[in-house]
C-alpha cells in the first residue's frame, strides 16, 4: 500500500511540472518534407561589443534560410587586436583577452568572453535552434581553458556541442547523428577541433573508430557524412593550378602565380593555396569512405568551393566586420532520400546596417577572361598588379 502511495504521489508531481513545448531537441531529424537545413557560419570573432553588422548578419541568415541546425566553425572570439573603429559601440579596441602587469586576468577575460559568445549565441538560442561550434585559434588564444569553453556552451539549451574523443591535448571534438523517418541514423556531422594547427594523429585515431562504428550500425555500410573544422586541410591546394600574372585570379605564392582551377572549383579567392601531398587526415576519409564534403572558415575572405579526389571542399567567408569582407554563409539542404547530392550554396553579405540596406546576395560563379594577344595580357597583368597591391593594403590596415 505504502509503495502503491509512492507511485500516486510521484505522479501527481510530475503531472505539476511545467514542460515547454519549445524546450531543445533530444536529436536532430530530417523534417517531414525529408529535408534537414544546414546553416553554417564561420569567424564571429569579436568581443564583448559586438559589431552593428555582426548581429545583424546572424539574425537576417537565420531568417533566410530558416535552418535546423546552424554550425559556426571558430574563432567566436577575437584575443586581442586593435582597429574596429565605428563597427561596434567601443571603437578602435577589439579583443577579450585582458592582461595586468604582462599576465592574463583570466576572471576578467573569461566575463569578456561569456558576452562576446552570448552576442552570438543568444541569437541562436532565442530562436531555438539548435546549434554547434568547434574551436578556433583565437578563441585558444583567448587564454580561457576548454573546459570553461565546454560550459559557456552547456548554458545555452540549443548548444549541442560536448567533448567526445580522448585525445591527450584535449581538444573538443563530437559527432551529431540526423536521424531519418525510421528513427534511424541517416546521416552524420563531424566537428573538429583544429586549436592553432591541424588535426593530431589521437584526434585521427577517434575519428576512425567511431566512424567504424557508426558504419557496423549502419549494416556495414559508411554513413553519409559532412566535416566542419576551423583550419583548413592542405588539400586545399590541389584546387589551385599554377597560371600567368596576367591571368585573372593569379595570385602569387612562393615565387609563382596561382588561381583556383575551375575545372575542379569555383568561388572568391583573395588568397591561394599550393598544390601539395595528400595530408593523413585526408588519407583517413577516403580510408572510411564517409566524408561526402569537408568545410572551414579561418581565412575570413575566401568563399569557394570544389571536389578533390571524390570529397568537396569548401571554404567559407567569415563575418568578423572588424576585417574588409567580403563577409558570408554557406548553407546546406540536405534530402533523406539522395543525401549524396545535396545542395550547397554561398551567400554574401551587401551594404550595412547604418546605411539600412544590409542583405545577402546569392554568390555566382563567373568563368575567368580568355585572353588571346600580348597587348590584352599586357593590360591585365597591369590590372593585376593593381589589384594585388589593394589586397596588400587591405591586408595591412587590417
């Protein structure tokens, strides 16, 4: 009879606790349309006075694209530079790191921090929408420890983020399973931790045995998957193709000139990478045979996106309005039932909050210019020069 009474009673109290129907997903599913959105954002990087356009770029994206599910790939915060003057209600200090004497005052940098993150991530979490993050190397610079990082991100009912691998170094690295209309997994996310470099061979080593995994759960088969980290894999480079000075997007790098090979990618570059060896982490995708697409931020201005040996890469631009743009989002529609040719777009970020015109515009891929005498290669090298001494301008006052 006493027990009987237990059970009564803690029913009854349970009958009294308020559940909210908006309360954060237990997992992330395919819609009913058997579509799942991905909104990925990368390099806030800012401090507690969070720029105009900052808030505005998360809030309009979130509007646009309407996602279930939004990434933002590093650097949330910046650890300490000078020159935002007139972006945000603090000009011409941007930075949350804060030292006494030469030493971190890590109280006061770690308060910088919660703010600067909340600028961001209340926006998200306001909307309940769940959202992930992996980590940047400003945000490492910050001086704040991964595991205050780890509850910055716990507080926010929407963040999804946790620590699931063992690496030595401890660097913040999980996977978000979407599941499909038969409850089971359909599809995976990765996110990786990069710190100040690259991935590490234990942070590999998980990564292959947990795709193992979900491959053994999925009947033997790899599970379709997307990768977002904050620094980009050297493979990058073997998007480029060495060119011309005269040529359009020729961009010089270690004695030559190189621009993105069009044949292979397509997109905005300010920078170039070099053509190079397969790196390790690479060589584990094609081992697993699960990475569809792999995505970083870091750079800030480049936006562009291409296929390498079976894997899309992509470079996404960042939204830091302390930096010259260009400044943009890439999002992802991804189908239940073909997951394999999922859609992938870049968006750009126009005009400004104080001059209320600010809105994305959908990027267009343009093929370069042929040209085919010396007097219209003369005049474009000319033009390139140019173009290239704006950019190291840029670059400086930055």
């Amino acid at each position: 009879m006493k027990k009987l009474l237990c059970i009564v009673l803690a029913a009854a109290m349970l009958l009294c606790v308020p559940v909210s129907a908006n309360a954060a997903p237990e997992s992330l599913a395919f819609g009913d349309d058997g579509k799942f959105v991905i909104l990925h954002i990368s390099d806030p990087q800012d401090d507690r006075y969070a720029a105009y356009d900052l808030t505005n770029f998360v809030a309009l994206a979130i509007e646009e694209t309407k996602p279930d599910l939004v990434i933002i790939s590093g650097d949330i915060v910046e650890d300490s530079r000078a020159g935002d003057a007139g972006v945000d209600a603090e000009g011409g200090r941007e930075g949350v790191t804060i030292k006494n004497n030469g030493e971190l005052d890590y109280a006061a940098t770690l308060e910088n921090v919660k703010i600067a993150c909340d600028n961001v991530f209340s926006i998200i979490n306001d909307a309940k929408i769940p959202f992930a993050v992996t980590q940047g190397n400003n945000d490492y610079q910050s001086g704040v420890t991964n595991e205050d990082w780890l509850k910055i991100y716990s507080s926010y009912e929407y963040c999804l983020t946790f620590d699931e691998s063992t690496d030595s170094t401890g660097r913040i690295d999980y996977n978000l399973e979407i599941l499909g209309s038969d409850g089971e997994a359909a599809f995976n996310i990765w996110l990786m931790d990069t710190a100040g470099d690259n991935v590490n061979a234990e942070q590999i080593s998980w990564y292959e045995a947990e795709s193992s995994a979900l491959a053994e759960a999925n009947g033997g088969k790899p599970l379709p998957s997307l990768l977002f980290q904050h620094i980009p894999v050297g493979d990058m480079g073997n998007l480029f193709e060495e060119c011309k000075l005269w040529d359009e997007g020729a961009i010089p790098k270690g004695g030559k000139f190189y621009r993105l090979n069009h044949e292979l990618a397509n997109g905005y570059h300010a920078g170039a990478m070099i053509p190079g060896e397969t790196t390790e982490q690479f060589k584990s995708w094609k081992k697993q045979g699960d990475i569809l697409g792999a995505y970083f931020g870091h750079w800030h201005t480049e936006g562009y996106t291409g296929v390498w040996d079976g894997i899309e890469l992509g470079f996404t631009y960042g939204c830091e309005f302390a930096k010259p743009g260009p400044y943009g989002y890439r999002v992802f529609t991804i189908d239940e039932n073909d997951v394999e040719n999922f859609e992938n777009e870049l968006y750009t970020y126009e005009g400004s909050v104080k001059k209320d015109n600010a809105r994305f515009e959908l990027q267009v891929d343009e093929p370069y210019a042929e040209y085919d005498n010396f007097i219209a290669e003369f005049f474009a090298a000319i033009r390139n020069v140019f173009v290239l001494i704006s950019k190291g301008i840029k670059s400086l006052l930055s």
